[in-house]
C-alpha cells in the first residue's frame, strides 16, 4: 500500500464522479484542441493562398542609377542597361537553405523600346516599357490579374496594360513590332491600379531577343512561403548566393499576412482561455466536494502519522490521473472533431494534421490545469483537523 | 513514560469557554495499561487526543519519551504519531473497501520500508490478534469481534510503544467487547502500553489503573 494506491482506490471508488470529471475535462481540452487543430489549419492554408498570392522578396541589381520604378519599387533602369543579373541566377535561388520555402520566382527583363503598329504604320512618340517575363510563373505571381483574352501561349505573344492598350488603340488579336519582331497581342489586363497597366508584358526568351540581352535579367520577384521561416533569413542567405544583387524584403505584405494569420491565433487564444478557467472550476469543486466527502478518511490519514505533504500527494495525485486521462481523451475527441468538422466550418483544402506533440501538450495543459485547480483543495485536506475529521462521521 | 503536566484545554462556545480539561496531571508508566473512565462530557476522548499528539493543549505540557510533544511543529507531530502512537478508534475506523490487510497496510503507507517487509508485517500482526487466513476479507465479511480486531492489528502493525484505545467496547456486543479487551490486556503483558478511554466499568477493570475524569478533571 502506496500513496498513489490509496489515490487509485479513491478513483476506483468515485467513478461516477471522476468519468463525470475526466469528461469535462475532455470536453475542454477537446474545445481547444479541436479550435487550434482548425485554426492551425486555416491558419496554414491562408499563409500558402497568401503567399502565393504577390511576391515578397525583390532582387534587382546593386546599381547606382536608378531610373524606373515598377510595382511601386524602384528598380535599376533597363534603360541604362545594368544587366547583372542572369538566368543561371535563378538556379543559384535554388541553393537556399530555405529553398523549400520559395513559392514562386519570376524574372523579368525590363526595357523602354518604341512601338511600331504595322496596321496603323506608325511608331510610338516615346517608348513605352516593355517587360519580358515567364508567363507560367508570372500569372501564378499574380493571380489578381484579370484578362480580356486569353492566356500568352506562344513566344511572340503579349499582354498589354489596360491603360497602354487605350493609348495604343490595342485589343487582343492586334500586332505590333518591336525592334522589328512581330508580336501578337493575346489579352488586355483589366485595370489594377498599378504600374502593371502601362507595361506590354511579352515572353522573356522573346524580350532578351529584341532587347539584344541574350540571358539577361533586370529583376526577380520571389513569392516565398513565410509562415515558417523569417523573410528576412531567407533575404541573408539570397544575398549571400548572389552578391552582385540587392536583395529586399517587402516588409509591408509580409507584415500583413503575418497580421491576418496571427489574429486566427489569438482567437484561438481567447476560446482556449475562457474554455480552461471553466475546466479549472469543474476540477475545482469537484474535488473540494471529494475532499468534503472524505473528512473522515483524511481524518484517519493524519491520525496515522500522515504528513500535510502526503494527503496533499494523494490529492494531487488523483487529479493528475484524471486530468492526464482527461487530456488524452480529450485530444483524440478534439482531433477528430477538427476533421469532421473542417469541411463545414471553412472552405479549406488543406487537411488537417494529426499532430502527435499535440498529444503532449494537451495531456501536458490538462495536467497543469488539474494540478492547479486542485492545489487549494489538497491544501484544504492536508491542514484538515484530524480530531475534526474523525468526529465528522 | 507520559507525563501530563497541568493539561487545561478549552473551547469557545460563543463568547463563553468551557473547559473540556482543567488542570490535568497525569504519569504512565511504560507497559502500564490504565483506563480512563468518566461519564459523556467529562473530557476523556479530549485527554486522549491530547495523548496522541493530535489536540494541542491550552495550557500545561505533555511529555512522551522525554519529548514535548506540543513544542514540535505540526508535520513533526505528525511523524510522532506515526512512530509513537497507535490508535483503536471508537467507530473502528475501518475503510469498508479495503481488504483486512490493506486496511492494516495503510498505517504503513508512508513508513520506508520495501512492499514485501508490510505485506509480512501486516500478515503477522493480523496471525497475532488471531485473524490469519482472513487477511483478503472485506470490513463486512468480518463479524464485529474481528473487525475491532484489525482495528488493533493497525494500530499495532508501526510498533508504536503507546496504544490509545477510545471506546474500543462502545459499540461492540459485550461478548465481542471481551475478545477486544483480552487482546488488548494480551498486548499489554507483552509490554505494550496502553491506555483506554472507556464508561464501561467492566472493562475498565481490566486495565491496572483506573483514572477518573469528572467535568475535566481528575477526581481518583
């Protein structure tokens, strides 16, 4: 015969009221485990929309004239040809530590060349800015893009900014030359409000062939995926592979993704801590209520010779038990509710993930809660009278 | 040796104190067995708390062994009555879902000792007050005679030198009672001291001294 024998027999003998314990024990857990399981979840499926959703990290070439802003950052001018940068750069990207985290890299090559429009035989007064880009990764970058057309498919195809389209009389279907190569306008880009609406966006290939930049690039948008890596690493180790560049955070959309995924968190939060202090009052009364039942025995304990400490042991003993076995449950009724239930709380892809540590940490949470929750009621037992107790019969 | 030096012990009762005792000075010699007797009220249970260590006195001092008893902290009281004293409670005090061994196993929760010395310490003190072969047996499995029986045998099974009895007979037939009363008067010709807290006069005789308790005090 134990201390934790006589914890065990006063469970075995309680049971109504320990499984009516551990069941609400396990219902909060389940609450809280359950809402991270899905805000985690939707937490990682909007980082992974969001990211891929605009770049975060731009590369232009360390340059000291700088001439052209694009996408309200300004960038080395194509203009004064500063061509750094390369496509076997791109591979170095690739080199990362954090490699797995890039989303998407999408290169460009930017240059200021006259238009020529063979139906209406003129050219441009002034040349307009011409980007070349891979339209895979380009249209991937920037998913807000709306078309009236339809998708470049061939070298010599090109998107036009709305705005440049109105100046140029442009419309899908109609052609234009630039440095003597003919290409196809395939779509209008709707109007977006950026620098994006007075660009022709041709095939990169196509762009460092009329700007005689064979291989050349002028910048790189990268979209990478950030929830679990600071931008700013990955900002150090892009530098470090490609010292010729500058390499930038754009703070301000990382800083808003964060901002949106982090208030997910903090709701889950808020729940979390409203849910555990009801736990705690449940563990709380009932085990006062126990330890009121149990004078006499705790009476008999002391009158043995037990110490304080060694009823406060078999207190506490018991609620760790419980709470242990609430937490466990309560994990395994929280996980599944989150799979049942994501389908139809949020219009999320991403499936939940059974996270053993998160075992742990709600058989870990249940224990402190329990064990805290239970604290005043041992110390009510422990400094119980034992002539008191023994008289309470 | 106890030596109870001037004891007084008082309650409140609203704004009045009543004296459960007053003044009470009291010698037992080791492997004495005395009877405390006195009517209801007159502060027998009270002495007796006050001999175990469990009820600390208002005034006067309490010597065990040479120890005072109320001069040590709680927890050390409470490691006191774990080697010192052994009690017979007047309920028995058994817990009814514990086995006879496992009720006397608990006086020996705490004492560090391997699980294999209790199991046969407890196994010997229940073969000494007569129950072997009945240690698996659940309180209401037991007739009354033997459940005081391991109420003795718990309070026996710590090697305690002073055994403290309250009303051992009070709610025992008296055929029962007497079974109870030879073990305990058996224990004490081992060298046991005992001392018994009873109104019953017959079973007071079996003890070698009688003290008598009147309205807290001692009057023979």
């Amino acid at each position: 015969m134990q201390l934790t024998d006589i914890a065990l027999n006063s469970l075995r003998r309680r049971k109504g009221r320990m499984i009516f314990l551990v069941l609400g024990l396990a219902i909060g857990v389940a609450t809280v485990v359950a809402l991270v399981a899905i805000t985690d979840t939707m937490q990682t499926d909007i980082a992974v929309k969001m990211d891929e959703y605009g770049a975060n990290i731009l590369i232009v070439p360390k340059a000291s004239d700088l001439s052209l802003s694009y996408g309200g950052v300004t960038v080395a001018s194509a203009a004064y040809d500063v061509g750094e940068l390369s496509l076997a750069d791109l591979d170095r990207l690739q080199t990362i530590p954090n490699a797995r985290n890039i989303s998407v890299v999408a290169p460009k090559l930017l240059g200021a060349i006259p238009v020529l429009r063979p139906a209406e035989g003129t050219v441009g007064e002034q040349p307009v800015l011409v980007a070349g880009v891979r339209f895979p990764d380009e249209l991937r970058l920037k998913q807000w893009w709306q078309l009236d057309g339809a998708e470049p498919g061939g070298t010599y195809d090109a998107l036009a900014g709305v705005r440049l389209a109105q100046a140029l009389t442009l419309h899908p279907g109609a052609t234009l030359k630039l440095n003597g190569q003919t290409f196809r306008v395939v779509g209008i880009l709707a109007e977006n409000g950026t620098q994006d609406d007075d660009i022709l966006f041709i095939d990169l290939a196509a762009a460092q062939q009329v700007m005689n930049k064979p291989d050349g690039i002028s910048l790189v948008e990268v979209a990478a995926l950030c929830i679990a890596c600071p931008v700013e690493d990955m900002v150090k180790q892009i530098s470090e592979v490609l010292p010729q560049a500058r390499v930038t955070a754009l703070r301000q959309a990382v800083t808003l993704r964060m901002e949106t995924v982090g208030q997910l968190g903090r709701f889950a939060l808020a729940m979390a801590a409203v849910v555990t202090a009801i736990g705690g009052m449940v563990v709380l009364t009932t085990m006062l209520s126990s330890v009121s039942e149990r004078r006499q025995e705790i009476g008999l304990f002391r009158a043995m010779g037990f110490r304080q400490q060694h009823v406060m042991r078999i207190i506490l003993s018991e609620a760790a038990l419980v709470s242990m076995a609430g937490g466990v449950s309560g994990w395994l009724a929280g996980m599944s509710a989150a799979v049942l239930l994501m389908p139809y709380l949020a219009n999320v892809t991403m499936p939940v993930q059974w996270n053993p540590w998160w075992a742990f940490g709600a058989a870990g949470g249940a224990l402190v809660i329990g064990l805290g929750a239970s604290i005043y009621p041992a110390v009510y037992a422990a400094r119980l009278d034992p002539t008191i107790a023994l008289r309470s019969l | 040796m106890i030596e109870l030096q001037d004891v007084t012990k008082t309650y409140n009762a609203g704004e009045a104190l009543v004296y459960a005792l007053r003044d009470v000075s009291l010698q037992v010699a080791e492997g004495e067995f005395v009877a405390i007797m006195g009517p209801s009220g007159s502060g027998k249970s009270t002495l007796l708390t006050i001999l175990g260590a469990m009820n600390s006195p208002s005034a006067g001092q309490v010597t065990i062994d040479g120890i005072n008893v109320y001069q040590l902290g709680a927890e050390w009281q409470a490691d006191f009555r774990h080697e010192y004293v052994g009690f017979v409670f007047q309920q028995l005090q058994l817990l009814p879902y514990l086995t006879a061994q496992e009720n006397v196993l608990l006086a020996l929760a705490i004492a560090k000792l391997p699980k294999a010395t209790k199991i046969a310490r407890a196994r010997e003190v229940l073969a000494q007050v007569g129950l072997g072969g009945k240690e698996g047996r659940l309180p209401y499995q037991l007739s009354g005679g033997e459940q005081g029986r391991v109420a003795v045998a718990r309070a026996l099974v710590n090697r305690a030198p002073l055994l403290l009895a309250d009303e051992p007979t009070g709610n025992l037939d008296r055929a029962t009672g007497v079974q109870i009363l030879n073990l305990l008067r058996a224990l004490n010709r081992t060298g046991q001291t005992v001392v018994m807290v009873t109104h019953d006069a017959h079973a007071a005789s079996c003890a070698g001294r009688i003290v008598n308790l009147l309205d807290g005090q001692i009057v023979a």
